[in-house]
C-alpha cells in the first residue's frame, strides 16, 4: 500500500494539461466499439477505469489497437457484432464501465458477468436493474439485483418511459444504451439534468437522439459510424489544481484544453460564487463538446451554500469544494448531495473524517456537509479510504498545512489521474 508525504507552502505558477475526460473516454471506447468503421481516439485518458473498458470489449471480439502516436485506433463491429466472452468481465473501480455496460449488455444475445474490486461490490445497482428489468433484462446479482456480481442474459428490450429518482448519468446511460437495441423509443427523466456527454456522443455517432430539459429520448433503428474523437482534460481532474492555486497565495495558474461541459462546470460556478479568480480563455468545440483553458490565480475565498440542481453539475468535485472552504471565510454548508454516500466509499464521511482530523470544523450532514473555514490546519496521517478523489482532496489540503501531511492508501490515484503526483509538484513553486 502506497503513501504520499505532503509538504505544505509554495504557489502554482507556469501552465499545465490535465489528463483526458474519464466519462468521454469510456463512452469513446464503448459507441467506437458499437460503430460501424473505425474510430480513432485522441487524448483517451489511460486511467485503470478506462482500462477496464477497454479489456472488457477487447474480450467481447473488438479489435483494439494502441499505435505509436498514442491514439486509439478501434474497429467498431457494429451494434450486433459483439460476442460472448470466454470469461467474466472484471470492471476493476469502475462504476460507469459496470452500470454502462449492464445496459449495453442487456440487449445482446449472449451471457455476461460482471465483477469488480470489493469497494464497486459495495456500491448500488439495483438503480440501474431495475429499470433495465422493466424493459425486459434478465439481469441477477446479490442482493436481489443490489450489488455485483451481475449476471446478465441478454434478450429482446421494449423501450420504456423512466423518472429517475436521482440525477444521474449513469442510469440515464445505461438506459439509452439498452434503448439502441429496444424496440420503441427510451425516455429518460431526472429531478435535475445530469452530465449530457452519453447524448452527445450518441448523437455524433449517428444515433437519432433528443435532448430533454431534464433528460433524454432515443428512438432506435439508426446504425453508429465511427468516427474521430478529441477527449479534452478532465474538469474533474483540473478541479484539484483549480482550487490548489485559488488557496495558495502568489499563484497564477493555466490549465489548458478543459472540458467545460456546462452539465459539468457547476465546480466553475461554485469557485467563482466563493470568490475566486477564474478567467475562461480560448472556448471552442471539440467533437461535439465545449472546451476552453482556463486561468486561475489564487484568492480570498468566502463561504456559500451549495444544493439544488447544482449539486449534479459538481458532484464529482466536492471533495475538493470541501477542502476549498476550509480555506475560506465563513461557514459553506453543502446541501442535496446525498449521492456522495454511494460513490467509491461515502464521501460525506470521509471527507468529515479526514479534514476534521487536520483540525478542520466539519459537520457531517445527512445530504452534505457544514464547513467553518479560516482554522489554521495541522500535520498528521490521511487516509483516502481507497478513493481517488480523497486521496487527490487531501494533498491538495495539504498545501495549505504547516507541517507534512502523510496520506495512506494513494494507489487509488490511478484510477483517474495517472502522474497526479509529479504533476503536483512539476506545477508548484516552493
């Protein structure tokens, strides 16, 4: 088990790219794999979730080739091209490679398992089951359809009209996934819109899909092309350095090529309502999505309160948003986030755990988290309770720490953000 010792102090200067969107790279391995023709990817973010996708179509028949200029070069085998693995398909962490693939899954004409490590075992699918059940999956797993392993025999799908009950692209994905092979057309509904990027690539692909004010209808019958598909940086992974040079006095900081999905940008809009200095530069579109570089310079950062449809916008970033409040002046109370209970560990408490033991004021709350900021932080262990986020969260808290800080457990890193760490100090001046 890896650690990471942390010394506090320095500013962010100079510019720096972050590595490719998580969410699009799955979705470019998964519609390039269900394409007709080949689909060439740039800038795929090589992360051990994205990882699992790829090994999980490449046990599926798909020819997959990696060529010297780092692209991916995929040979789609079209829609019903897919075939039976020889074995069970191991999603490692990933629980957008798990609940995606469910839905894909659940349309073919073969048998699947899926599994994963024991902290994706834990987490929830019974969302995802369900209503893939009402559209005629045959899907099994412990629990009642509850947790992984699933086991999944695929047959004839009938398109269904669902309300979600939370905001989540993972159950939408799945859902117009399964809704390619559906006879009729899927309609997916959310309390609040959540990440859109499976509804713009389905349809740069080719598919004949409808964008919803708070969701998505797909009508079946068209054929995906494969096609050529730029990932920009990951919001998600720029966010860490966003806040670290917001918090660090002296810092100017340039983070070039970011996805700015405005289903994504809610950490932008959370910054900037705290008071912090971002300035978005250079915004075009690349493959169908909004990119832009973005300036940060550091910040004297207030207290907010943060909930409603928001929440969804950002929900990736708030273990981060916590640590920038504890920097910040006055108390920010986060609100309507309960979804960060189930995602890689429940990141309500871990976050309470981890930055009270630095000294912070965090309260734990059923749906979020109360932070009084302005107390000086101290040294000590962190643990990242084999999350990436937290892991990543805390050495960005670090920063803003007299004494070192040693966090346990930072293996996880890999998940999304190989070389997090060199990049971390490449980036910093002491």
């Amino acid at each position: 088990m890896k650690q990471q010792m942390v010394t506090g102090g320095g500013r962010l200067r100079g510019e720096i790219r972050v590595p490719g969107d998580k969410s699009i790279s799955h979705r470019s391995i998964m519609l390039g794999s269900l394409a007709t023709g080949t689909t060439r990817v740039r800038g795929l973010l090589r992360g051990e979730d994205n990882l699992a996708t790829l090994q999980a179509f490449r046990a599926m028949g798909v020819r997959i080739e990696e060529p010297a200029d780092g692209s991916l070069l995929i040979h789609g085998v079209g829609l019903h091209g897919l075939r039976e693995p020889d074995g069970v398909l191991d999603c490692g962490n990933s629980g957008t490679t798990m609940r995606l693939m469910t839905g894909l899954l659940a349309g073919q004409r073969f048998f699947t398992v899926l599994t994963g490590d024991r902290y994706l075992r834990r987490r929830p699918m019974k969302r995802v089951v369900e209503p893939l059940t009402r559209m005629g999956g045959q899907i099994w797993g412990r629990n009642g359809g509850e947790l992984a392993p699933l086991a999944i025999r695929g047959t004839a799908l009938q398109g269904i009209s669902h309300q979600s009950q939370v905001a989540s692209a993972q159950i939408k994905s799945a859902l117009l996934l399964a809704g390619l092979y559906a006879e009729g057309e899927t309609v997916v509904h959310e309390p609040h819109l959540s990440r859109d990027h499976s509804e713009r690539m389905l349809r740069y692909f080719g598919a004949r899909l409808e964008s919803l004010a708070t969701g998505a209808r797909l009508i079946p019958g068209r054929h995906l092309e494969g096609r050529e598909v730029e990932v920009p940086g990951d919001i998600s992974s720029a966010a860490f350095f966003m806040v670290a040079a917001l918090i660090r006095p002296g810092s100017e900081l340039l983070i070039r090529h970011v996805g700015v999905n405005p289903t994504r940008s809610g950490i932008i809009d959370i910054l900037l309502a705290m008071g912090g200095s971002l300035e978005l530069q250079n915004q075009r579109e690349c493959s169908g999505e909004p990119v832009a570089d973005i300036l940060v310079r550091s910040s004297h950062l207030r207290g907010i309160e943060i909930g409603g449809d928001l929440v969804p916008r950002a929900i990736d970033e708030f273990p981060v948003i916590a640590v920038a409040a504890a920097f910040a002046e006055g108390e920010t109370v986060i609100r309507d986030a309960r979804e960060l209970r189930v995602k890689e560990t429940d990141r309500i408490a871990a976050m309470t755990a981890e930055l009270g033991g630095l000294g912070a004021q965090v309260t734990a709350l059923e749906d979020g988290m109360a932070i009084r900021g302005g107390v000086a932080l101290g040294g000590g262990t962190a643990s990242s309770h084999g999350d990436h986020r937290i892991a990543m969260s805390m050495a960005v808290a670090a920063l803003g720490v007299a004494e070192p800080v040693t966090i346990v457990d930072t293996d996880c890193t890999e998940t999304s953000f190989p070389g997090f760490w060199q990049l971390l100090e490449q980036s910093r001046e002491l």
